[in-house]
C-alpha cells in the first residue's frame, strides 16, 4: 500500500487527478490487481521488504526503461516496517540525482538519515540527523561522517570502532552496528546505525551509502538498568541466608540458590534435575505432598520437615512458600530455614529449665522437710502407742479397733513420703489425667503443716470436677511455689484464698492461642504486701527476688519455675496487684476430656494360687519376709532372694517353674534390670514386675524394656494382690 509520493512521482507516473494513497502499487503503476511476484515480475520493493535489503530493478515494461531502488526502514527490533522506493526515467550518474527526489527521500524517512560518498564525506543529511547532531545543513555538508558523529580526526574503525559505513562500501552489503555519539555539548548517545549500498544505476558499481541514525540510548539504558537489576537479584537470591528454591506442580525443582547447594551439599546442576522428594527424608514426604495438595493460590503455607544432604545427614528445616498461578501450570516459591542451631538451643533450654526445675526442688524439699519431720513424729509416736496396746490387749476384742488406727496413721505416712518425693523427684515429664478438686484438697492439707499459724488458708473449689491433663510433681510445684511466695508476703500473718473456677470465654486476648478453649482458672490471692507496678514486669525472671531483707529469702527461682510449668503444660498465668493489699496470681490451664483410667480390683477367684509360683527378689530382708507372708496368704507359693546373683542361682536350680519375679528395680552389685535380662535368659517366659521406692521410675520405660507391669513402694495388699492377678491373667 501506499503512504507517500511525492510531486516528482505523481508527474512521473501521470497521476495528477487520481488519490493514490492506500492504494496497492502494483495496481496504481502497472494496472495490475495482482503483486509482481505472483505476476512473476521482479519487484524490488518486495524483494526489499522481504529481504531487509536494497534492492535495484529496471521497469522494462516502460519505453523509458525507468530504474527502480528500493531502501527498506527498520524498527527498534530490525523489522521491516516499510519500503521507500526511487523511480528515475534514466541512470543517475554521480551526484545528479533529482535534489527533490532525494530530499523528499529523506525527509519522509523517520528516522536521522544521511547520504555519504566513499571519501566518507556527508553529501546530504535529514532535517532528524541535523536536529540530532547540533548543526545546520551547511556546516554539515562535505564533513567527514566520523568527524560529526564522534569528533574523531581519522576514520572511527581506526579507533576500533565497528563501523558499518566501511564495511557496507567494502562488501556491498546492508551491515549494522550500535555506536556512541557524541553532541555538541558533549552528551553521549547510543545510537543503532544501520548502512544501506548506493548503486550508479544499471551497474555494480556503489558509489553511495545511505547511513540512518536511529537513538537507543533509552534502551539501551533500560537494558543496562535491567542486566545491573537481574544481577543485583541474583547476588541476593544466592548470598540470601536462607535456602530459596521454586518448585512446579510435580515437584521438580525449578531454582535454587547457592545458599541452598551449600547446606546441603549438592551440586546447584544435579539439584536442578532432581524432584524435591530426592532431598526429603522419607517420613517427611507424605506431609509435604498433603501441604501441597491443601495450599492454596496466593496462599503462605508453613511446614517443618527434613532434608538429607549429600552425606545422608537429616537437616530439620521449616518451610514457608506461596503458590502461584502461572499460564497453565502452579509453581511454588518456597524459603527453607535451617533449625539446626534453633533445635540445639532448644535442647539446652529444656536442659537449663529441668536443672533451674531440680534446684528449685531441692529447696522446696528443705521447706517442707521440718514440717513433714514433724508430723513422722507424731505419726510414730502414735504407732509405738497403738503397737504397746495391742501387745497389751491382744486376747481382747479392743484389738481390732487398735489395727485400724495403725492402719490409718500408716496411709498417713505413706501419703507424706509420696508428697516429699513427688516434689524432689529428677524424671521424665509424665502427664495423666488430674482432677484439680481433689488435687487441691490433697495439696492443702500438706501445705499447711509449712505454714505459720497467723497465715489461714481459705479455699472454694468447683462444681462438677475439672480435669487437665498434667505432670502430677510439677502441678504440684506450681501449687507450693505459688503459696510459699504468697506466705513470703506476708511476715506479719494474713490469709490465702486459693479459688477454682472454668473459663469457656473471657481469657485475655493477648493470649489468642488459648481462644475458643475451655479452661480452668486457679487464682492465688493473699492479703501481703503486693508487689510494685515497675517490679511486676520482672517477678517471672530467674533469680529475681524482692526478699532481701525476709526471713525466708530464697535462690529467686520460684516464680520462674511456675511460669516455666504453665508452659509447659500450654497454659497461661497472669498477675494483679495493689501495693500493700496484696497479689492475685491466676493460671489458665486447658481442660481435656479425657477421664482416669478406673483402678479396676481383681477378682482373686479367678486365679488357681495353690499352682502359682512367685520369686521375690529384693535386697531388703522385710520387704521379702512381708511380701511373702501377704502371698502365702492369699494362697501363692512364694520362694525369696535377696540380690540377684541368689536369684539367678534359684532359678537355674529350681525342680519346678517359677510363673512370676517380682524384682526390686533399686539393688547393689546387680541391679534389677541386669537381674530381669539374666532371668530371662535362663526362662524366656517368665513373667517379671518390677518394684521401686524411687519416684522417679519411669513406669512406660520399664514396660518396654520387657517388664509386664510395676509396683511403686510402699503397696498395700489390695494392689500386690490386683497387679499380681491381672499379670497372670495376660
């Protein structure tokens, strides 16, 4: 189609009435509906635009023989965008060209163009080239072209430049090159040159370049901005501390970082090949394809697996990624964080709170121990009495009465020592079902044994039970700790109000991981002397303590030790306090539904004793002849050692078989476990329950070693008989 003619043309072609603008050229100059080519005639104006290079033709079908050349003008990506074309009636020779055919030429041209000799000289230059190079059309006409555009004395290639003028008058050919040139002002400017052969009509001989200018610094530019951007990302993504990768839908990993080859210690090549699930550990997998499978677009998933590096080493890591919707497929984009140093420190901070713990029982034990001594006394001095009089009256009915007392001080005692280790004791935490009612009950009937006279307790308990689940010595650290702190408080007497209620709502919001849980609330309240608003940010800080100056100072444990406890068990506490009215502490510990396991009393009929066979195996010679005794009793027949290598030896020498050891877990030279496998060994089925008085046997450890059940000491018959009973019906 046709964009411009100028008047030359129009004259040329007679068309003086007709618009020919829009028209189809071929149609317009040959009256033809069809192209040259599909008329195979040779054009070239479409070779030119086919080609993306000048092209000369004679019109034979003219009597004049007119000549045609055709210059294709390129865009900013080397596309053809249209065709300019000069018609003359006869050849050109020299500089005769028509002056307006070749300033309209230029002029309609848009970008800067100039028209230079084989000396390199300018003959004719555009109005853009002008405007671009500062001058006017006389200073620029008859300068040499490298002199204009970059100021140079000689030749620009001379300077190593690629230049596309010379190679064009060299080869003949259409070359381009991008260059530098300077205005007058001196301001650089990347500009793309593109050099196109001038052709004396009817022959090969080039006589003329025609050289256009088009400005590129903006893109240029931009494309350095863009290089400089790209670069600058990737020095980021790859020094990045943490591991950054992309993943698609099926897992393959798309990108990674240097960081990531690094911890792992792959190759950034072999990783790139490889599906995720190379690199998870193998029970990590499942639970990152559910994630995947669940996370949705846009959405910012969290999961914490494990990778294997090289070496077959597990790396913890905790995932965070976003998917995103490309075309027609999802990738992930996913920062892995190393929680290597993160689960050390863990590790230790559990250590140094289970030592801060102990130290704080320890001193716990010593509080309790003068009041707990105290009552042993009493508790003695009461069994030496029931004891004398029974010896006194045992042929009287007085008798009975005097055995029952014995018995109810003896659960006495045994709740007392249960009480001290239960606080001291260095274990595993072993949580079960507590109801909170008959906790507090039992734990306030201790506690005032410490407790100065003028300090009088007053405790409301709920209705029905609550229920948490919780390590039984640490709830009851968490109750001492908190009324020892209360009875420091108060050096001149006062009173404790120890209250439990439930919370279905109403906990504070800045406690949002509690929200929509049901909990029950115990509140501490005493009437001391409160502690200061600056101070209450502090009060939960180890060794932090306001009782310089008190009688009963301590290590500054205590209320970091309760703080740690609630943790722990996934609670709350908070503190409210009026100077010199008093304190309120209040904890918020979840609720759970599930019930204590009933403690079912075995039926004794259901076992045949007289065929049953039990060993006793305890270094204390009481324990032995008690136990004993209690068996025979209830029909057992019972043989004793008093150390394991005595054991053992009965054991291998024993004309019938032995069904059941109890073994005492706590024995010098060999102990009960050592005692356990060697029995075992000599009658793999034997059924063995182990026995301790230490508080901080683990019952579950014990079961898995091989153990059938256990016994803690001091047992009354009821139990032995129960846990005897349901062994032998396993």
């Amino acid at each position: 189609m046709i964009e411009y003619a100028n008047a030359a043309f129009i004259e040329f072609y007679n068309l003086k009435d007709l618009d020919i603008t829009g028209k189809n050229c071929s149609e317009t100059i040959k009256g033809r509906g069809l192209s040259c080519i599909v008329a195979h005639i040779i054009c070239p104006g479409e070779r030119a635009l086919k080609e993306g290079v000048p092209v000369m033709a004679r019109d034979d079908n003219r009597a004049t023989g007119s000549v045609i050349r055709a210059f294709p003008v390129k865009n900013d990506n080397g596309d053809v965008e249209k065709i300019v074309e000069i018609h003359d009636k006869e050849p050109l020779a020299g500089i005769n060209y028509s002056e307006e055919l070749l300033h309209s030429l230029l002029e309609g041209i848009g970008d800067s163009v100039v028209v230079i000799s084989k000396d390199l000289k300018i003959i004719k230059a555009n109005k853009r080239y002008l405007e671009m190079a500062g001058l006017t059309e006389e200073e620029v006409k008859g300068m040499n072209c490298y002199r204009v555009s970059h100021g140079y004395d000689s030749p620009c290639f001379e300077y190593g430049e690629d230049c596309p003028v010379i190679k064009t008058l060299r080869t003949g050919v259409y070359n381009r090159a991008t260059h530098i040139h300077y205005s007058r002002d001196g301001q650089a400017h990347y500009v793309e040159i593109s050099a196109y052969p001038l052709f004396a009509p009817g022959t090969d001989v080039l006589e003329y370049v025609i050289e256009t200018v088009n400005d590129v610094t903006e893109q240029v530019r931009l494309k350095e901005r863009l290089r400089f951007t790209e670069a600058l990302y990737r020095e980021l993504y790859d020094e990045s501390p943490l591991m950054l990768f992309t993943i698609n839908d099926d897992g393959k990993i798309l990108e990674c970082n240097r960081t990531m080859s690094e911890c792992l210690g792959y190759g950034r090549k072999w990783l790139l090949d490889r599906n995720i699930m190379d690199i998870l550990s193998p029970e990590s997998r499942d639970r990152f394809i559910e994630k995947k499978r669940t996370c949705r677009i846009d959405e910012i998933c969290n999961l914490e697996v494990s990778f294997v590096d090289s070496e077959g080493n597990s790396l913890p890591v905790e995932l965070t990624g976003r998917k995103k919707l490309k075309t027609h497929h999802s990738i992930y984009n996913i920062v892995a964080k190393d929680l290597r140093e993160i689960k050390k420190a863990e590790e230790e901070k559990r250590f140094l709170e289970a030592q801060l713990l102990q130290a704080q029982k320890l001193e716990s034990i010593g509080t309790l121990s003068a009041g707990i001594a105290h009552d042993f006394n009493n508790i003695l001095t009461g069994l030496i009495g029931y004891m004398e009089l029974i010896e006194k009256h045992k042929d009287t009915q007085d008798i009975d009465k005097y055995i029952v007392k014995c018995n109810e001080l003896l659960t006495v005692a045994t709740n007392l020592t249960r009480q001290l280790l239960l606080v001291g004791r260095k274990a595993e935490t072993e949580y079960q079902v507590i109801e909170l009612n008959g906790f507090v009950r039992s734990f306030i009937a201790t506690i005032k044994r410490i407790l100065p006279e003028n300090i009088k307790i007053e405790c409301e308990l709920h209705a029905p039970e609550l229920f948490i689940k919780g390590d039984t010595a640490q709830i009851y650290q968490m109750f001492l700790n908190l009324l020892l702190n209360a009875r420091d408080a108060m050096p001149e007497g006062g009173a404790v109000f120890i209250s439990l209620s439930r919370a279905d709502r109403g906990i504070p919001q800045e406690y949002s991981h509690l929200s929509g849980k049901e909990c029950a609330v115990v509140s501490i309240r005493d009437t001391g002397q409160g502690i200061e608003e600056g101070l209450l940010g502090r009060i939960f800080d180890p060794f932090f303590s306001t009782k310089e100056k008190s009688a009963h100072k301590g290590t500054g444990l205590g209320l970091s030790v309760v703080y740690s406890i609630v943790k722990c068990h996934g609670g709350i506490i908070d503190v409210k306090s009026i100077p010199q009215k008093g304190a309120e502490f209040i904890v918020y510990l979840p609720l759970t539904h599930e019930r204590p396991s009933p403690m079912k009393r075995a039926d004794e009929r259901e076992v045949i004793r007289e065929e049953i066979t039990v060993l006793i195996v305890d270094d204390e010679e009481i324990i032995c002849d008690v136990v004993k005794a209690t068996l025979e009793d209830a029909g057992y027949r019972v043989f004793t050692a008093l150390s394991g290598k005595e054991a053992i030896e009965f054991l291998r020498g024993a004309t019938s078989r032995v069904d059941v050891a109890i073994i005492d877990r706590a024995m010098p030279e060999m102990d009960g476990i050592r005692t356990f496998r060697r029995l075992r060994e000599i009658s793999p089925g034997l059924k063995c329950i182990a026995s301790s008085g230490y508080s901080d046997e683990n019952r579950e450890e014990l079961l898995r070693i091989g153990f059938v059940d256990f016994l803690r000491k001091p047992y009354k018959r009821d139990e032995l008989l129960r846990v005897l009973t349901n062994v032998l019906k396993k």
